[in-house]
C-alpha cells in the first residue's frame, strides 16, 4: 500500500476495542477488519486506479462509524 492510503486513520475494534487494519483484496477492494475478533466491513470495491484511494478512505468511514459484520458464536 501507498502511503497515503497507510496514513488513512482507523479507530480501534467496535466491537472489542482490538487492533485494526485495512486490507487490500487482490487489486479490486478494500475492506477494515479486527485483528482480535475477526470483523469487518464491507468490501469496498473500485475499478481503477483512480478511484482506489476514495475506496480506502470509504472502508475506513465504514469501520470508523462501527458499520461492520460479526460472526458469533452459533453464526
């Protein structure tokens, strides 16, 4: 990753406050996920390189507002 995309802030973990990271999917989406608990956003799609960093800057938003997707227990 670039590093305006590394310089995007995350909050930590809605859900249990652990460490965060915005991954990049094989050069067609971004999403954020916990590395504690294992939730994430969305994905994030873009189709090119134009519109790569707005994706980045939207999956954080998403994590950022607490907008993520939880397996639990019996999900």
């Amino acid at each position: 990753m670039d590093d305006k995309i590394r310089e995007i802030p995350l909050l930590d973990c809605p859900l249990c406050d652990g460490p965060s990271l915005l991954e990049e999917e094989n050069g067609w989406c971004f999403y954020a996920t916990c590395l504690d608990c294992g939730c994430h956003t969305a994905e994030v799609p873009y189709a090119s390189e134009a519109e790569r960093e707005d994706a980045a800057k939207k999956a954080a938003e998403l994590w950022n507002m607490g907008k993520v997707v939880s397996f639990g227990v019996g999900d």
